[in-house]
C-alpha cells in the first residue's frame, strides 16, 4: 500500500509542504475523535546550535490537539515510512525512552508541552506524501490524510 524503504538509514533532513482533508485521533488504540479539515503545514530546514533541523508550522491545532509550532531532529527510515524524531537524552515517558534505546537521543534535556509530537511518521505512495501520523506527548496518535 505504501511505498517501502531499507530500514533504519538515516537521511539528511527534508522539506516539505502537506495539506490534508482528514484527520483522526487515537488514544490507547481506540478512535476518538475524526472528521474533515483544511489543515495545511510546511516543513523547513533551520541551523539550530550547529545542526540541520526540521521546522514544522501548521496552520490548524485541530482544537489544541496538536502543538502549532515545533521541531524534529533526525530522519530515519522504516519498512513503510520514514520516521521524523525528536528524543531528549532523558524522559520519564515510556515511549520515548524505548525510542531513545533504538535510535539514541537527538538533543539535550527538553520538556515536551503536552500537545506537543516527538515522532512524526511519513506515508508516501509512489513517492508523494499521502498520510502524517504525529506521535503526541500525553500518547495521542493524530492522522492526517
């Protein structure tokens, strides 16, 4: 369904624009919240403290649930997707320490805001973007398609 990638290479960080239709929610695997938007963001490279990082700005919060601005540090690829990362070098968060453990921290101690991604997942098919899934901090799963 989904184009496919050699696992666990990491690549140089990327730019893009994403516009969605539809979005849904998820918490403990169980659909929550679902509907249409007209969400749109772009994503930028930036030189923050000496390394190539990528800037995500959103138009839409779809209510809050997802932070406005934010930044993700490394790009790695999975079997189905390529996988943008944000990992402190400690977290007292589950997921993000197994995380930590595989692919080992991408900057200094941070605080993520509640609302706020430390992994964002990239779908293409044919090589375009067809779907973002945001790993959020209070454990939140936010499709956009």
């Amino acid at each position: 369904m989904y184009d496919n990638y050699n696992p666990f290479q990491e690549l140089a960080p990327v730019e893009f624009d994403f516009y969605a239709n539809n979005f849904e929610i998820w918490q403990e695997g169980k659909l929550i919240k679902k509907g249409q938007t007209n969400f749109s963001l772009i994503c930028r490279t930036s030189q923050i403290q000496n390394t190539d990082r990528m800037v995500f700005i959103l138009n839409e919060t779809l209510g809050n649930e997802i932070k406005k601005e934010f930044i993700f540090d490394k790009i790695i690829t999975s079997l189905d997707r390529l996988v943008l990362l944000a990992l402190p070098k400690q977290s007292y968060h589950e997921q993000i320490n197994m995380l930590i453990q595989m692919y080992e921290s991408t900057r200094p101690m941070y605080t993520f805001q509640n609302n706020e991604p430390y992994t964002c997942s990239i779908f293409t098919k044919n090589g375009q973007i067809s779907k973002l899934s945001f790993n959020i901090y209070n454990g939140k799963l936010i499709e956009l398609y």
